[in-house]
C-alpha cells in the first residue's frame, strides 16, 4: 500500500538504534578512510591537511593544526590548519587543561615528526573516546608522516640531480655491469647526435663508436675506461681520447668514470663525465700559430729598430744617413703599431659582442676613398677602379666596412705584384665587390685555411712578407657579421680574386657574436 | 492513489524492489571487467571484484530470506554490501541502501515522490560516510544528480518512465563529469593531478545502479 504522510513513523526507539548504527559505521569508515590515507603516497602539505580534516571529523573537533618538523634544522613548521580561528603559530601547550579562552587544546607529539593538536569548541570537549582514538593512531601517524617528509626531501633532491644531469654541458653516460648504457644526458646526446632513448641499452662502446675501425680515428681507448673502473672500483680520469657521433663527428674527450650505485641485483654501475675538448684542441692550435708567426713578426721589427737605434747612438753618421735610418725606425714601429693593432682588434673581435652600427652606407665612395688612401700608402702600385652607377646604399657599419676594404686592397698591394683592380656592382639584394690582383696569389688548398687566425700562406711565409695572419680573419667575422660572404675565386690562375658579397636588406639584426658563431662552413 | 495513473501496469513493490536488485547485480557481473580496468588507473583496482562479491552476497542473502518490504529487500542489500565487501564501496554503498531502507519506512509500493525521497536519503548518507561533496570524483558525483533530477521529475508530477530516464541520462552527465576532476576523497586523491583524465570508477558502478532502474517490472512478482 502506498505510503503516506500521515502514517505513524516507525517506532522512535527503532529510529534510534538505526541511526546510532549508522553514525558508529560512519565512525568506522572514517578509520578506514584514515588509514587508506595514511597509506597513500602524498607530499607533507596534502598529506597533513587531508589526515587532520579526518581527526577533526573523527574525534568531532571544531578545529586544530599540524605542526612538522621540516625546516632546515628540523623545527615545527604549520603544515596544515582547519576549523580553529585563531590557530597557534606554535603548537599549544601539551597540557590542554591550561589552555585558555574557548578552545581546550588536544595536542599529540608524533616522535619528534609532528605535532598533531585538536581544539574544541566550547562546551563540547573532545572526549575519552576522541583522546584513546588519537594515542591508539600516533604510530601510524608518524610514520605516515614522516614517510611523506622523507618523499618531499627525495623529491628535491631528484629535482636539483636531474636539472644537473640535464643543464651539464659536459657529456654524462651511465652504464650497468655490462657496460650497456643506463642513461645519457641532453649533453651526450648532442655529442653522439642520438635520441637517448635509441641509445638506451646498447654496449658502450657501440654507442660511443669504441668500435669503429679502419680509417676511423682512434676511438674511446683500450682498455675501456668504464670497464676499468667497474673492475677495480676506484675511480679513474683518462687522457683525452676521441668520442664519433652517429653522423661521424669526432669529438675530444677527457673522461672522469668512476664506480655509482649498485642495481637491485647488487652488480655497480658506472658513470662516465666527457667533457669536449675539441674547442681547447682547437685554441691550443691557435695559439702555436700565433707564437710561431705572430712572435717572428713582433721581432723582427723590433730587431731592425735596435740595430738602426745602435748604429745612430755609436756610430754617428752623417745627417743623410741619419734621416735614412730614422725613416726605417719609423716604417718598422708603424708596422709592429699596425700588427699590435690588429692582435687587439681580433682578440676583441673573439671575445665581445660585436657591435655594429646600422646606417646607410653608400659603397663606391667608400671604395674611393680606401683606393685613395692606398695610393699615397703604396705610391707605385697602379689602383683600376670600376665602379657600377647608382649602388644602392647599404645598411651596415662604415667604419667596419671601410676596416675591411683597406685589409683587402692592402693584401692586393702587399703581394700582388703592382697592380690592383676594383669592380663593384650590384644586384637587386647584393652588393660585390671584386678585388683582383696579378702576384703571387693563394694557393688553391688555402683558399679557405688563410681566413683562419694566424693563417698564412705558404708562398708568403716562404717570401717573408711580414703579416700577422689575422687581416683575413677580421675581414671575414666583420663581412659575416653584416651578413655577407667573403672567398677567393677558385678559378683565378693568375694572382688571386677575392669576392665580398654583402646583402642590401636590412632584415636582420647585425649584433653577432663573433665567436659564438663557431666555425662557418 | 497516489500511483501514476498515466502508467498502469507499474507497480513499484517489493516484488519491484528485488527485481531491481537483481537487474543491478547483472549490471555490476557484465561490467565488472570496466570497473576493475577504470580502477586500475586511480585506485588499487578492486572496484569491479568488490562489487561482484557484493552483489553475489546481496543476491544469496535476497534468495535465502527474500525480505517482504521495500524497506526490507534495501536494508537487506545495504546489510550485505556492508558486510561482504573489503573496499570503500561497501560500507559507501551500504550506507545509501540502509539509509533509502530506513526511509522506505512501512511503505508497501512507491510512487515517484517515495523514489526521489529515497534517492535522496541515500546520496545524504553516501556524503555522510565518505565526507564527499559534488565534484570529489566520487559515486555522489552520479548519484547527487541522479536525486535532484527524480525530486524534479516528482515536483512536475512525472511518471516513473519518465523520471527513471531523467535520473539515468542525470547520472550519466555526473559520471561524465568526473573525467577532468582531480581525486579529492579516497586513494585516488594520492594521485593529485594526474587523477584529471579518468572516469572515476565508484561513479561508474553508480550510473549503472541507477540505470538499473528501467524497465521496472510491472505487477507483483
């Protein structure tokens, strides 16, 4: 029959049984609920709050905190509060009979984890049962508790190792007992251009390229450093040796291995730290060409200079011969000026940024006035200038640009035999600007080597032509700084052709760091 | 009297009840396997087991002593879930059957009004138990909404064909509406935002209990 409104209720004393019984498996649940909670694998915050939201509903609290030992000395920090108005910064006092206003506080220390305290609202205090309940859970507590700060601190400290594995720019590789490869970083992945995930297990020395034979340089080295320091335990740090990407680029290494954590089935494993020496083998090259040609040029100036200085002091010539070495003193110390000049400019061009100015530059002129000015450096060399109508201006640096016409034309005089021609034109986006001269020329297998720093050519050194071997080089970071192309043309037979291309957009920014830029191709 | 007049033939018994009972226990044993997967993902992956044993002792418990009231078959199902399953969802579950029991009072058959004052009482006791509001990704999340759309249904004076649809496509939307939540009650709320993306497993079961519903059985058994 269906039910209705006025029908008496079921008996008050069958209500009440029901409803206890619901309220004490409600109560039951919440232990169940809080020790699925204290199983779960929450951070100390979330883990705090959520386990004092269930005491406060269990032990029918109006509020309270959670005090955890976290700080760097491990003193009671507030974790978590809910309910209480006013909640203690401090944990309250452990005698809850002390405690005043409204609030009676419950406080519960958890074996120097935590703090746990609960405040009642006034007139219903927290009861036997409440008080039995939180003493019965402590241990649980803690640990939970402390299990979440010991995650919290792994966390971290996995955090801060990975952003060091990642951000090394030094190569890191670890391998197992079998020297298959556990884990690389971004670093070596670069270096052995491949996914890490494709590296993922392979023989280290299949990854490394240990062993690549025939023409291959020599490869990781034997005996395999990572086998050495798995056998014996101890770390070790090899000579340079040479690791090959997958794409064949060689890089010099110098390795650290040693010996890290054992794997569950108690074998070590190993790490190996490459760092790339290449760009060090690159400057220490450098820097032997520099000594031997930069030092031979630096003295013998200098040279000349004394022996003209002594000559006037001791032999007292006439005023003729007099004027006659002094004018060599000068040309000797304006060329060392000129070459220490240069040594400078290519130093700063390595190290700084290179700041260009950005204006219209209007090409032939500047070509005139470079041309102009060789002429009176070098009365009898002939200058054939042609230079195309209307160029175009073109955005870029005057000084810089103007830097670099005086090298070139300076090299054509130098060594080209008494004659120079000068051909500008342009294109719709290009300007070029072509410098020939009939002398020595460069060798075609140094057409690319004379713009390195230091570099000089092989019939020069052999003519004894003084130079630093750095014009070239400042020359072409300069022309590549605005963006442009400087070569030799590989079909001149005849003394050489040197071609500068230089873009008319000015799209691009043309603050370039000159080293930054490696090695151009 | 108060019986939909517009659906003869549906009576809403205790005959009702237990056919009810036993559509819900072949929904739990055809679903089980998506239960226990979607709970793989958020929880320790016993949300279809656990049910299948509650059910299976529900129907034991209805067969060996069919109870002979509405109020009797839920407190029965209520008492078995209780009393039979490990996880969370017996003593939630078994929380809304006794409390819809409880309130079933005397009642020999129910209309509309009864079923959604029902519902009611159970979703207040499963939010009583599990201390879970709308958007906890929990059950309350389809069976809330299931409520309000039979109080609804009862207040445009709907029959139950109608109000048992509109419950259903209800707890359909609220179980839905658990995929983007982040876990905040259970063991799923260890998982904090990578819970976002998963149906909530308990909001399943609890669409498929509430779409049991249908197709009520007409006349006594």
């Amino acid at each position: 029959m269906p039910l209705e409104a006025e029908r008496p209720v079921a008996p008050d004393e069958h209500a009440r049984i029901f409803h206890e019984a619901q309220r004490s498996a409600d109560t039951i649940f919440s232990h169940y609920q809080l020790s699925q909670l204290l199983a779960t694998h929450a951070l100390p915050g979330t883990m705090a709050q959520a386990v004092l939201d269930e005491l406060v509903h269990v032990c029918d609290a109006a509020g309270g905190g959670i005090w955890l030992a976290r700080g760097p000395h491990l003193e009671l920090e507030l974790a978590a509060r809910t309910g209480s108005e006013n909640p203690p910064a401090e944990p309250p006092d452990p005698a809850p009979e002390s405690a005043v206003a409204d609030e009676a506080w419950v406080r519960v220390d958890l074996e120097d984890v935590a703090v746990v305290a609960l405040a009642s609202s006034p007139g219903r205090p927290i009861d036997g049962a409440a008080r039995r309940f939180l003493s019965l859970v402590r241990h649980e507590l803690a640990i939970a508790l402390r299990g979440a700060l010991l995650r919290e601190m792994l966390e971290r400290e996995r955090a801060e190792l990975a952003a060091v594995f990642q951000g090394a720019s030094d190569a890191i590789v670890l391998v197992d007992a079998d020297r298959r490869i556990t884990r690389v970083n971004p670093a070596a992945e670069r270096m052995l251009r491949r996914s890490g995930g494709s590296v993922i297990g392979e023989p280290c020395e299949r990854a490394l390229r240990c062993d690549a034979s025939g023409e291959a340089p020599p490869s990781c080295g034997r005996p395999c450093p990572f086998e050495r320091v798995l056998r014996t335990g101890e770390p070790w740090t090899a000579a340079e040796r040479v690791v090959l990407a997958a794409t064949g680029e060689a890089t010099s290494v110098v390795g650290s291995y040693a010996v890290t954590s054992q794997s569950p089935d108690g074998r070590p494993r190993a790490v190996g730290i490459l760092r790339d020496t290449t760009e060090l083998a690159r400057l220490a090259e450098l820097r032997r060409g520099f000594l031997g040609s930069v030092s031979h040029e630096l003295r013998s100036p200098l040279a000349l200079i004394q022996g003209y200085v002594e000559t006037l002091l001791h032999l007292d010539p006439d005023p003729a011969s007099q004027r006659g070495y002094l004018r060599r003193i000068d040309e000797a110390v304006n060329r060392l000026s000129a070459m220490v000049g240069q040594i400078l400019d290519a130093s700063a061009l390595a190290a700084d940024q290179l700041e260009l100015a950005h204006a219209p530059v209007d090409i032939g002129a500047l070509i005139r006035d470079a041309a102009g000015e060789l002429a009176v450096r070098f009365p009898d060399v002939a200058v054939d200038l042609s230079i195309a109508e209307g160029l175009a201006p073109l955005p870029g640096d005057r000084e810089r640009l103007r830097q670099v016409l005086d090298n070139l034309l300076a090299n054509a005089a130098k060594y080209g035999g008494g004659s120079v021609q000068v051909r500008a034109a342009a294109t719709d986006d290009t300007v070029s600007i072509r410098i020939e001269d009939g002398g020595i020329g460069v060798p075609a297998d140094e057409h690319e080597l004379v713009f390195e720093q230091f570099h000089r050519g092989r019939n020069v050194r052999e003519r004894n032509v003084p130079g630093s071997g750095l014009g070239l080089a400042i020359s072409r970071r300069l022309i590549e700084a605005h963006h442009g192309t400087i070569a030799f043309d590989p079909d001149r037979t005849r003394g050489s052709a040197v071609e500068v291309r230089l873009p008319l957009v000015a799209d691009r920014a043309v603050t370039i760091g000159i080293e930054a830029e490696g090695t151009p191709a | 009297m108060t019986s939909p007049v517009t659906e003869p033939g549906i009576r809403v018994d205790a005959g009702a009840a237990r056919a009810y009972v036993r559509r819900c226990a072949d929904a739990v044993r055809r679903h089980a396997p998506l239960l226990t997967r979607l709970d793989v993902a958020l929880g320790d992956g016993d949300h279809g087991d656990n049910l299948l044993i509650g059910f299976a002792a529900v129907e034991e418990s209805l067969s060996a002593e069919p109870p002979e009231s509405i109020s009797g078959v839920l407190s029965s199902v209520g008492t078995a879930l209780v009393a039979s399953v490990g996880g969370a969802s017996g003593p939630l579950y078994g929380a809304a059957f006794l409390e819809a029991g409880f309130a079933a009072r005397a009642a020999d058959e129910l209309t509309v009004d009864d079923l959604a004052r029902l519902a009611r009482a159970a979703a207040d006791a499963l939010a009583r138990r599990g201390r879970c509001g709308i958007g906890d990704k929990t059950i309350y999340d389809a069976l809330a909404p299931a409520a309000d759309a039979l109080e609804q249904a009862a207040a445009r004076r709907a029959g139950f064909v109608d109000a048992v649809r509109d419950a259903t496509l209800a707890a359909r939307r609220g179980m839905r509406s658990t995929r983007p939540l982040v876990a905040r009650r259970g063991l799923a709320m260890r998982l904090g935002d990578r819970s976002r993306g998963h149906l909530d497993p308990g909001a399943v079961s609890c669409f498929l209990l509430v779409r049991a519903l249908a197709a009520p059985e007409p006349g006594p058994t």
